[in-house]
C-alpha cells in the first residue's frame, strides 16, 4: 500500500468511527446512561486495531 493510501484509509477508519460512537451514545443517552460503556471502549478498539494494522501492512510489489 502507498503511503497516500495508508492515510485515506486512515481517515476513512477514523470517520467510521466517529459515527458509530455517536449512535451508540445517542442510544445510551436515550436510554439513560451517561457514558458509551464497554460498547464505546470496544469501538475504540477495534479503530485501534484498525489503524495497526493498515500501517503495519508491507508493501507489496
């Protein structure tokens, strides 16, 4: 993968991110909790994740 596309994917995984935290705060918050819970801290991980292993991918050639 070329560096410019390392941070399109990076931005993209980033994104994805971003809205899927925001569903499930608005689902707790509707719901009465305060904070996103174990469901928001594995979201965060699984971005983590996401974004190691996009940069840790070798070029291939």
């Amino acid at each position: 993968m070329s560096k410019i596309s390392k941070v399109i994917v990076t931005i993209l995984v980033i994104v994805a991110f971003i809205i899927i935290f925001s569903v499930i705060v608005g689902i707790r918050t509707s719901s009465g909790a305060k904070t996103p819970g174990m469901i928001g801290l594995a979201a965060l991980a699984g971005m983590i994740g996401a974004i190691k292993a996009v940069w840790n991918k070798d070029k291939i050639e």
